[in-house]
C-alpha cells in the first residue's frame, strides 16, 4: 500500500502547470447524467478517487459507461436496476462516498422513488444533509429512515413544484434540488440558491438537455418542470480550488510557475485575496503567470487595521481555499486573521505547522492569527498526518518550501482531491516521491 510521500523541500520550482477539471464539478455533472436515457459526454473529468468511485457506482446501477479518452467518458442511463439501491453493495460503495447523495435528486425525479445509505467522508466538522431532505420533502418527497438498515428510502411518485427558501446556501444541496424541480411537475423557485460557478455549469448543461432554468448565477432560481430531458455534451471547468493551490506554492517556495487555461472570469475574488498577501499574478492570454519572488508582503487594511480573510458562500472567498492561504501567510511579511466561518475543526492541522516553526496563534476552532516570517526563517521538515484534502495539499506545500525532509501519511485524502499530484509537481522540479 502507497501510503505517504516523502518531500526534501527547499528547492524553487519552474514550468507550467495545467489544472484538472473541477471535482466539486464532476460529482454535480456525473450525477445529471441519470435524468435521460439519452448519451451525455462530459470532458475534463479528473481523474481522482471521488469521482472515478462515482462513474464505477453509476456503472454498477445499470448506467453504460464508456471511456473516449483519458479525461473523456460518455453515459447512458437507459437501463437503471432500481434493485441496486437496496443492496448491500451499493450500502458499502455508497456509504464510503459522499458525493453518492448527489445521485437522489436525478434518481427521484426520473424514477419517483430512491434510496441511500447514510453517508460518510471529510472530517471537517458536521456537514449537514438537512438542506438536500427539506428541499426535497417541500417538492412532494417523503423520507422513511430504517436506522436497521441504515437506509433513507425515499417515495417520490408525485413531485410538484413550489416555493422554496434554503436555510443555507450550499452547493450540493442546491444542485440535488435543482435536478429533482427540473422534471417536477410545475414552477419551483429556489431563493438562497448557491450560485457557483459549478452550479452554475449544472444549470447551463441542464438547459441544454432541455430544462427550462432562469436566474443562473443569481441566488434566485426558477425552474419550470419538463417530462423529459435529452442529451447532451458537457466540458467541465478546472478546479479553482486547484489553481489557488498552484498560486500558493509558488509564492511559498518562491517559485515562477505558469498555471495554464484557468477560466480567469470564473475564478471571482480568488485571484485578489492571494494579491492580498502580496502575491504577484499576472494573466497572460487565460494563463497565470506568477513570477519568482524572495517577498511578499500582506495589505494592511486602509485605516492600517490587520487584515482579516474570512471564507463565505460564492461570490465569497472559497472556504475550500483558506488553508492554502493560512500556510501561504506563514512566510508573508505582516499578520493576518484567518476566520473558518463554514466549518469547525478545519483549522486543526495547524498544529503541525507550528511544529515545522509557523508563528500562529489557534484563537479557537475557527479562527488563527498568523504572524509571518517574511521568509527570515525557513520552515523545517517533519513527518505528519493528513486529515482532510485540504490540508493535506496545504502541509504538501509547506513541506515543498521546508528546509530538509517531511514526510506526509494518509495521502489517500490528498488523492481523493488531487490527480497525480507527485507526477505534476515532479515535472516543475519538486524533489518528492511515493514510499
């Protein structure tokens, strides 16, 4: 079992990189593809665990699930077994996975009925999965929980549109309702819609196929049920969340790295918040260029009080990007307060910074001042534990612009985010290998 990689940091990096497509992206678009018999191609699949977990489940349910190319696949969910969902080998594949919720939505509004096991994943605090149920439930869905079987099983024979107000606007919970209201019978609104650009992304395919959607990229969604969608063809964004990274590690390691093909206009305030820190970026056609620097300096807001970076639901800054930026302000000149307000314990890993000789203070679980080093002292390697993907791209970093050798454990969780990530990183100079 390939279970850890070992870094000797220290080492600038050069080259260019191109980002995989998006995996928030991939688990929204893959699970679109039961609302039709009809053939979907989707292009720019990553090539990570989630999702390759995701297109092996669909297969297992009856969809016909072809490989045009590496990051190419076509689907046709002609023939669901709907006696899968009551198996024990959808529990256990479905149980691991939590994208597998995202198949509901689809599995309702085609087929009137569904069933799921409770689901499992990141340890990042509660994620709950209250919005998904409510919003279905106001649709005309009734939930039935065997605590036995640890099964929901859901009757979903007659889903009619309405009005509905979400408690919280999160993604996969927009993004289930949005596929269970298109095939409704009637008019949904869904207000406190998230509007990522990956939701968005599923509202545009859902339109081609033939759904009838308005308000995208609004946090106002109105949907007016059809019977049936067709198919269709999809190309999905590159993880922003990937590209952030990329922006961190060669400020970090001091670096002059090409991140290519970004989709620039859909990165909204990322690219901003890393200038924040003092980060040069500078776009060049759709590519960023970030030249080497031995500095950068964090802001100070205009009346010179410490810079607060906070993560809030899109247009805000993406809570899936504060730990890059905790590690990337360890060796910024200047302080900053960092505040998860999305989720607790994500900031728990900073435990093994200050081990490698960050200066941060925990204020609680939400909250971390970092003092930086304005790179006077480098980091030093350690060996570490990765708890969620995050994280463990952020230690991954760290380590890259660590004096001597980390080692990080449990890069499952990185590769669950990142595809090949020791191979991509190798092609611009790292000095990391798999042991």
């Amino acid at each position: 079992m390939k279970n850890a990689f070992e870094i000797q940091g220290g080492k600038k990096l050069k080259g260019e990189i191109i980002p995989q497509g998006a995996k928030n992206e991939a688990l929204q678009i893959l699970s679109a593809v039961l609302l039709t018999s009809e053939k979907v191609t989707v292009s720019n699949i990553p090539d990570i665990k989630d999702v390759n977990k995701l297109i092996e489940l669909l297969g297992d349910m009856g969809v016909t699930v072809e490989r045009l190319s590496a990051d190419t696949y076509t689907f046709e969910a002609a023939n669901i077994d709907l006696d899968f969902f009551q198996s024990e080998a959808f529990k256990s594949k479905g149980g691991s996975l939590r994208g597998s919720i995202m198949i509901v939505g689809p599995l309702l509004a085609r087929f009137g009925k569904a069933s799921i096991p409770k689901p499992g994943g990141d340890k990042i605090g509660r994620r709950r999965l209250d919005t998904h149920f409510l919003g279905f439930e106001k649709l005309g869905a009734r939930f039935n929980y065997n605590p036995e079987e640890g099964f929901y099983r859901v009757d979903a024979s007659d889903l009619k549109g309405t009005y509905i107000l979400l408690d919280e606007a999160s993604v996969t919970g927009t993004a289930n309702i949005v596929m269970a209201a298109v095939l409704a019978k009637g008019t949904t609104t869904i207000y406190n819609a998230a509007c990522e650009p990956y939701l968005q992304q599923l509202c545009k395919m859902l339109n081609r196929m033939g759904a009838k959607i308005i308000g995208i990229g609004s946090n106002l969604l109105t949907i007016e049920g059809v019977t049936e969608l067709k198919g269709t063809e999809h190309r999905m964004l590159p993880d922003m969340i990937e590209i952030g990274s990329f922006i961190g590690l060669a400020a970090m390691t001091g670096s002059e790295i090409t991140i290519k093909n970004v989709q620039y206009k859909e990165l909204g305030i990322i690219p901003d918040t890393f200038r924040r820190l003092g980060i040069k970026i500078e776009l060049k056609g759709d590519d960023i260029f970030i030249p080497a620097q031995d500095h950068y300096e964090i802001e100070t807001f205009i009346d010179g009080s410490i810079m607060t970076i906070a993560d809030a639901p899109w247009p805000g800054f993406t809570p899936d990007l504060l730990s890059i930026i905790l590690v990337v302000a360890i060796q910024a000149k200047g302080s900053v307060l960092i505040h998860q307000k999305m989720f607790e314990s994500r900031l728990f890993f900073v435990d093994k910074l200050l081990d490698m000789g960050a200066q941060i203070i925990l204020c609680d679980p939400h909250r971390a001042t970092v003092i930086g080093l304005d790179k006077q002292v480098q980091l030093r390697g350690i060996s570490m534990t990765s708890p969620d993907i995050r994280a463990g791209v952020s230690l991954l970093i760290a380590a890259l612009s660590a004096q001597g050798k980390s080692t990080i454990y449990n890069i499952e969780q990185i590769e669950r985010g990142y595809q090949h990530i020791d191979e991509r990183l190798k092609a611009l100079g790292a000095d990391i290998v798999r042991i």
